[in-house]
C-alpha cells in the first residue's frame, strides 16, 4: 500500500434509493476524505461558485467503493441521484471533512 493512504479517513453509508446500474440499485457504498488534488480536479469539472456541481464532483471522487459495482460512479451517475441520497453522501464528507480539519 501507498503512506499516504495511512491516515485517510473512510465512512461506510447506506443511501434510501442508491445509484442505478443496469437496472438494479446500489444503496451500500463507501466514502474517503477529500484530498486537495481532489478538489482541484472537482474545480476543473465545475467552478466552485456552481456549489452542488462542485460538491458533487468532489464527492464523485470520494467515492471508494459501491458494494455490488465494479466500476467507477460518473458525475452523471450523481446527476441520477435523489436529493435524499445526495443529502447522505454530501453530510458523511463534510463530516470527514470537519473530522480531517480537527
């Protein structure tokens, strides 16, 4: 394994609808801390004065692991969203967020 990844903070969460593949949803998925290169990446994609853009391309990139999907969740994917499930997703990284900052 890489040191950096030593210290990153992850969060499992559970969202009410999921992200939708092939017909099946995909509610368990897991979360790391944003790193700066993130958020320059979530810039690139969409300025930050675009708050829930930004937010959303920054939690795209957060996103470790969705249980039963292989692959990568695009920013279209997060479009597809609910607003309940975006809720989930955008407090557990600013609660790593905060939690990384203390």
């Amino acid at each position: 394994g890489n040191s950096q990844e030593i210290d990153m903070i992850t969060q499992a969460i559970t969202l009410k609808h999921g992200f939708m593949v092939g017909g099946n949803a995909h509610k368990d998925i897991v979360l790391r801390e944003p790193t700066l290169g993130d958020m320059m990446a979530a810039e690139e994609e969409a300025p930050v004065y675009n708050q829930i853009a930004f937010r959303a391309a920054l939690a795209c990139r957060c996103i470790e692991k969705v249980d039963g999907f292989d692959g990568v969740i695009t920013l279209n994917m997060m479009r597809a969203l609910k607003p309940a499930d975006w809720r989930i997703i955008a407090k557990a990284v600013d609660d790593m967020e905060a939690a990384g900052n203390a």
